[in-house]
C-alpha cells in the first residue's frame, strides 16, 4: 500500500474514531483543502486533514506486534522446569545475547531438540533435557561475551575446571554491570 493510500485509511479511520458524520467530515475536508474527497487530495493536503484530525482528538495507535508474547508467569504449566527455560532464554535475549528471543524462536529450537513444536508441550523428560542444554548453551554464549569484551579467556577456565552455571551467571552479570556503568562515564 503506497503512502497516500495509508494516508487515506488513517483519515477514514479518525473520522470513524471521531465518530464524524458524513457531512461534518465533508465539511471538514472542505474547510482544511477546499477539497470534498481525499481521493482528489496530494499527500501535502492528506497530511494537512490527518493532523486537523489528530489536532480535534484522534489519535494512532501502533499496530501490534504478531510475535506471540511468553505467556504470563503467573499463567499454571505442566512442569515448573518449563518456566525455567523461558527465563532463561528471555533473560539471554534481555542480555542482547540472542539474535530472536521470541517465543517462535525458543519453539524452533526446543523443536530442532525434541521434534516437539511448542515448548509448553514439552514432558518432564524432555523439559529437564531440554533446561539442561539450554543452560550449556547459555553459558558458552555468557563466557563468550565475557571473552570478547574483557579479554579474560574464561572458556579456558571452564574447560579446566567446569564452572558451575550459577557461577558464571553471577560473574557475567557483575560484569555486565561494570561494563555498563563504564560505557555511562564514557
């Protein structure tokens, strides 16, 4: 749809909000562009109308996003590791070490894992297999973070003494941290 065509649908969308009857709109247009129809209008005239709309009350809205949203914690699941996995993969996407973390990507992955195609689906079983490579995965992206932007080799470290998740956990967000107040001072 081109952008007078948008223009349009906005206009007759503020009417419709505005709760405008057909003359008052006509009216409206006339009183704005000398003009009766937004199909004899340029852009420079619709936008001029969209904001004598917006100037009497009309307000956009941003469409929706068509991602599918985590469902609410407090919402009852089969098994509690299930929570589990999806904060853990929203907290790494918080953490801007994922590339997607939507929904839709956490039930691509968990089914190139499983064969199984919604992560609340999932069986005890396979949810604890399912956490379990989640939090590897994890923490190999939490220390390959710590690598690139603190120069500290901690996949050495781990490979020596394998560190507990927990504990990478707890050093990469004191970095991260420390890495964010010194990138505000800057």
């Amino acid at each position: 749809m081109n952008s007078k065509a948008k223009l349009i649908q906005l206009i007759h969308v503020a009417k419709r909000e505005l709760r405008l009857d057909d003359e008052t709109y006509r009216a409206a247009l006339q009183g704005v562009c000398q003009k009766t129809s937004c199909k004899d209008m340029t852009l420079a005239e619709l936008q001029k109308v969209l904001n004598h709309f917006e100037d009497k009350g009309f307000k956009k809205r941003a469409k929706k996003s068509k991602k599918r949203q985590s469902p609410s914690s407090s919402k009852p699941v089969k098994w509690p590791e299930i929570r589990v996995i999806r904060a853990i993969w929203i907290q790494a996407a918080n953490d801007k070490l994922l590339k997607d973390g939507s929904e839709e990507a956490l039930d691509k992955w968990v089914f190139r894992m499983t064969g199984v195609r919604h992560v609340g689906w999932l069986s005890y079983d396979r949810a604890f297999k399912v956490l379990e490579s989640l939090k590897k995965w994890h923490k190999r992206l939490m220390i390959n973070w710590l690598d690139t932007k603190f120069g500290y080799s901690y996949a050495l470290l781990d490979k020596d003494e394998l560190l507990p998740y927990s504990q990478v956990t707890e050093v990469f967000e004191a970095c991260r941290k420390a890495h964010k107040e010194r990138k505000n001072a800057e």
